[in-house]
C-alpha cells in the first residue's frame, strides 16, 4: 500500500516516520524535506497528480493551505483516498471571523468577540474589553498574526499591523490545551491531549511562532474534562459540518470550563511529533477507516507515561533568520535513543543543514514526564548549528501542574 504525505515540516516527517513502521506500507512524502529525503517526490502539478504518478492508495494532508485550496474535494471527485477535510469545512481554520462566527451559531463554548473590517471599529470595539486585550488578523497567519496587548497603546499598534479584518477578543486566563480529534463526517477519534509551547522564549515570553515544542501526557485533562470538550466542542461542530480529517481544537481550560480559541482543520505542528511517538496502535488501518467514513470501532493507544519534542530553531526565527547552515550531531542526538524529526532541513552537499525557521523536533519518551523531558534535552544537547535556539522549559509547567519537582530544582 503506498501512503502519500503532503507537507514537509516536522508534523509531516512524524506522520511519515509513524505511517512507514506499518507492515507493507511504502511512504511517499512531497514536497518533504530532509529527513524525508528517502521518502520525497517532487510536488510538481496538481496535487492530485502526484498522488496519481506514485499510486497513493491514501494521502495525508499536513499543512493547511492545500486543505483551503480544495485538494480534499479533488481527491474525492476522483475516487482516491485522502484524509482531511473539504475547503467549505477548512474555512474553519482559513477564517477567524468564519469560525468565530460558527462558533457563535452552534452555541460553542469560545471567547467573548467582536469581528470588525476596518481600524476605526477596531480601536472602538477595543476599548469595550478589559486589558490585556486579544487582537487577530483574519486570514491564515501560520499562528503568528495574534497580539495579546496589555495596554490601549499596544492594542492601537496591533490593530494597525494586523488589520483590516480583525477579530478583538477577550483574553481567558487558563491551561492551553491542545485537543486534535479525527473525524469521519460522523465519528470522532480523540488522540491524545498535548501542551504546545508558542512563544519563543522560556517562561511563555516574546513573540508567539508556530510552536517551540510540546508534550504529551494523559494527565493535561481528566476524563471528566476529555468529555466536556468531546460534548460540548467537538460533537457539535462535527455534527453541523459533517467533518473529516483531523479538527483541532485550541482550546483554554478555564475556571468555567473549556473554551475554543480556533479550530484547525490539520494535525498540530510541533504536537504531532510527541503524538505519533508515544502512539503504539498502528496508525494506518485507522487513516484508512477514516478515509472511508468507517472509523466507527477504532481506538488508539498510547505508550504509559510522557513523550516531549523539544524545537531548535535558526537564529532570528520567528524573525528573519539564514539558511543553509550546516547541522552537526543528528546521530549522536539519535544514538541517546530520542528521535529527530526534521522540519526546515535539506540534504545539502555537505550533509543536512538548515532550510526553515523551525529546524529540528528533537523527541523523546518515557515512563513519567520527567524522564521524557530528560531524555530529550540530552539529545538536544548533542546537536549543533550555528545560530541555533531552543526553549529550555518545554514540559516543566507540566510537571509542576502535577505537583512533581522539575529535574534539578
Ligand atoms: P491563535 O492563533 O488563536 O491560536 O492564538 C495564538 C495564541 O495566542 C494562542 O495559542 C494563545 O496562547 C494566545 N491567545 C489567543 N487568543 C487568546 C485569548 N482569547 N485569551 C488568551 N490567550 C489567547
Ligand atoms: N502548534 C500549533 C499549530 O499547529 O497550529
């Protein structure tokens, strides 16, 4: 069975490397990257003509933009397996007022809002909501177009930079939590709840990016919680939208319950790469069900205890940063026994370097969250590029929700 994956960041390298353990699959990835490279196609033509030049029994979507521009309706109108949703549905991620908006229609539980076109409604409705204030541009912004302002100043300058189509929101105080389910149209598959770290310094400081690092460990919501999101979030938007693929729910866990700040239509990056490394159900025959609206009696299971990815970034990055950096000690981060997955890498001539902001998900597990973490700084300890960074507290709130010390302190 050949198995398509569309993408080329860590998210997509996870899929892969999870999808390619499964007995008599052969993996293709396009445009891929790096660590891919034994996977990659060239992604030239129409998405759906790559799947047909290799034979995809199944393709997987990574990233949003190919979900936006129809691939999902193409596939399908052709009679070729493909998990994701349809571009009416991946509105839900392509528009914040869209999904505010839907959000608003089917009672789900979000943020309070005001959705406004222009920069004078804007500054106006800002100052109806207390500081800090929420400020996100409406389109696709790679999660980088929001600004949390603290004061009436900052919030004018974010209105500026972000707008004219912006959504101001009320902050919520609260445990982010980061709730993927898969979706057939009808039944939905939980995975596992992870805790994506945004910003791009320790203790949740600077500018948000598209994610530094995550964990995953059953502990982030009780069973009582996983509930309350599946009846009051997921279920009701899959019930109005007939969903397939993976939705995403971002969700805050506030003293009144869970609240969704948006929905993406897509896997979490870097979430995936904890998810697919402490999951031990073989993936494939789940995608497979899910492709063909039949995910009815599947489960998933995971490893006991904790899985943790810790991103290194180029120099700059969420900033401008420079590429094609060469990158020493991929193997000796390996050889401790984490996983490397690969995000901006290629294969140059003096082996991998660097080609993308996010550069490397260095992940690792073990039998507590502590120990993952461990496990996983260790390997990040073996890698080196110049201008490299990397948060140094991924997984430590975490530990310390759960009321276990963090290591060395
Ligand atoms: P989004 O692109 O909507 O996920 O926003 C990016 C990040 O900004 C989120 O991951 C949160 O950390 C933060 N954020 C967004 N909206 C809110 C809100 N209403 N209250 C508190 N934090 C928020
Ligand atoms: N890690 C956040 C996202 O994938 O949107």
């Amino acid at each position: 069975m050949n198995i398509l994956v569309i993408g080329s960041g860590g998210r997509e390298h996870a899929l892969g490397w999870k999808i390619s353990q499964s007995p008599g699959v052969r993996v293709f990835a396009a445009p891929g990257n790096g660590g891919m490279r034994e996977w990659c196609v060239e992604a030239k033509g129409a998405w759906l003509e790559v799947a047909e030049r290799v034979g995809a029994d199944l393709t997987v979507v990574g990233p949003e933009a190919p979900l936006v521009e129809g691939v999902v309706d193409r596939f399908r109108a052709a009679g070729r397996g493909i998990v994701g949703p349809s571009a009416e549905n991946a509105r839900l991620e392509g528009s914040k007022i869209f999904a505010k908006d839907f959000f608003k229609r089917h009672g789900i539980p979000t943020a309070e809002f005001v959705a406004v076109e222009n920069a004078e409604d804007a500054k106006k409705a800002a100052r109806g909501f207390r500081f800090p204030v929420v400020i996100k541009a409406d389109g696709l912004a790679a999660g980088k177009g929001v600004v949390i302002a603290a004061d009436r100043a900052e919030a004018e300058r974010a209105i500026e930079a972000l707008g004219p189509r912006l959504v101001i929101e009320e902050y919520l105080e609260g445990e982010e939590v980061s709730f993927i389910a898969l979706c057939d149209g009808r039944d939905v598959l939980p995975l596992a709840p992870t805790q994506d770290h945004k910003r791009v310094n320790d203790g949740d400081t600077g500018p948000n990016t598209g994610g530094m690092g995550a964990y995953c460990d059953a502990r982030i919501l009780t069973e009582a919680q996983t509930e309350r999101i599946l009846d009051t979030i997921i279920g009701p938007a899959v019930e109005a939208t007939r969903f397939t693929g993976f939705l995403y729910a971002g969700l805050i866990m506030t003293a009144d319950g869970p609240r969704v700040l948006e929905f993406n239509v897509r896997l979490g990056d870097p979430e995936t790469q904890p998810l697919m490394h402490r999951m031990t159900t073989d993936f494939v025959p789940v995608l497979e069900a899910a492709a063909r609206g039949e995910l009815g009696r599947h489960k998933l299971e995971w490893r006991r205890g904790a899985s943790v990815c810790v991103v290194m970034a180029s120099g700059g990055y969420p900033g401008g940063y420079q590429t094609g950096v060469p990158i020493r000690g991929i193997e000796d981060a390996e050889a401790t026994g984490a996983t490397v997955f690969h995000a901006g890498t290629r294969a140059g001539t003096d082996g991998i370097e660097t080609a993308g902001g996010r550069v490397l998900g260095v992940t690792a597990g073990g039998e507590d969250l502590r120990s993952a973490i461990e496990r996983a700084y260790a390997a990040v300890g073996k890698i080196e590029f110049a201008g490299m960074h990397y948060r140094r507290d991924i997984g430590l709130k975490g530990l310390k929700r759960y009321g276990v010390t963090a290591p060395g302190r």
